[in-house]
C-alpha cells in the first residue's frame, strides 16, 4: 500500500508541475521562459561548445585512422586503392 501512495505522490507533484508550467503570463508560458533561460545561460553555452569540440576530435581521429588502415592494407597488399603515401 505504500507504495501506491509513493506513485500518486509522485503523480499528483507532476501533475501540478505540468498545469502550473502552463500558467501564461505577459504571453508567455513559464514552461517558455524556464527553456529560454536554460537555452541562454553561459552553462548551455559552454556544454554546446564543449560538445562541438568534442565531435571534431572525434571525427579527425576517425579520419585518421582510416587512412592510417589504408595505408596499412595498401602495403600489406590487401586493397585495390592507391596509398596515398609512400611512407
């Protein structure tokens, strides 16, 4: 039984938090300006930078290593594509 009393807690909070991100004023939503300002804060700013850094490297070692198999199969003689270095 206390367990069921746990989840209509837990339902009736959400339920109030959702009706009451709804409530309008000035023509906006709470539910709007609470994302505006996660959207504009200097914390969102540096995680997106962070993240786009995050995926160069990721793709430059990607890029990297698949010319560095290249290369490796192309002297081992296992590929029909040219080197692209004779190192």
């Amino acid at each position: 039984m206390d367990e069921f009393k746990f989840v209509m807690k837990c339902f009736l909070f959400a339920t109030a938090i959702v009706l009451f991100s709804q409530v309008k004023t000035n023509d906006e939503t709470f539910e709007t300006k609470a994302e505006m300002f996660l959207q504009d804060s200097p914390t969102a700013h540096f995680i997106q930078q962070s993240a786009e850094g995050g995926a160069k490297v990721l793709n430059q070692t990607f890029q990297t290593a698949k010319s560095f198999l290249k290369r490796k199969m192309a002297q081992a003689g296992g590929s029909v594509e040219p080197s692209e270095s004779n190192d």
